[in-house]
C-alpha cells in the first residue's frame, strides 16, 4: 500500500464517521423538542406572579370571568383535552389548560 492509496481511504472513513455523528445527532432532536416543558408556577415564576397565574381558574380574582380558562386563550396552543400545554405569555413553560392569568384573551 502506498502513501496515495491510503490517505483517501482514511479520508473517507473520517468524513464516514463524521456524517453517521451527525444523523445520530439530528436524529435524536425531535424527541428532545417535543419533551414536555416544566409547569409554570407562580410561586417561582416572577412574570406568572405579576401576572396572577392560577393553576385553577376557579381560584383567580378579578378581572377573571367564569368561563374564561388557558385552554380558551390565544396564547395556549395545547391540544385540546391535554391537561397542559405552552403558552406564548410563558415561553419554556406548561400551564395548566384549567389555569388563567391576567393575560388571557379569548379565542375567535
């Protein structure tokens, strides 16, 4: 074996070895983004307390309206009959699809 016969042969098996990292890699990304997201909580959560967040509406205080819950909102964007799901007023976050804040706005 000389020197030209085997340094393209190593090229390859490196640029092999790179490329099966990669699919290995990009592969196992969908399971990492649709991993659930903590649950908000306005004990820990300063946005969620400013923003009076309840995990149960029933419990909110004014300006809450019967009626008006996460799973109603524009910002919720669970799937319907999940108990929780992302909101866009809390990125990163779960809220209760039964919860309100004072940032609710309702679906049209």
């Amino acid at each position: 074996m000389t020197e030209e016969t085997a340094s393209p042969r190593r090229r390859f098996l490196k640029l092999a070895g790179g490329a099966t990292a990669a699919m290995v890699l990009l592969g196992s990304l969908p399971r990492r983004v649709w991993a659930a997201l903590p649950h908000l909580s306005a004990a820990t959560n300063a946005t969620a307390k400013a923003l009076k967040y309840v995990e149960d509406d029933t419990k909110a205080g004014p300006p809450h309206k019967p009626g008006e819950d996460c799973s109603k909102c524009v910002h919720f964007s669970g799937k319907p009959g999940q108990a929780y799901g992302p909101c866009a007023i809390f990125p990163g976050f779960d809220v209760n699809a039964k919860g309100w804040c004072s940032g609710f706005q309702a679906k049209s």
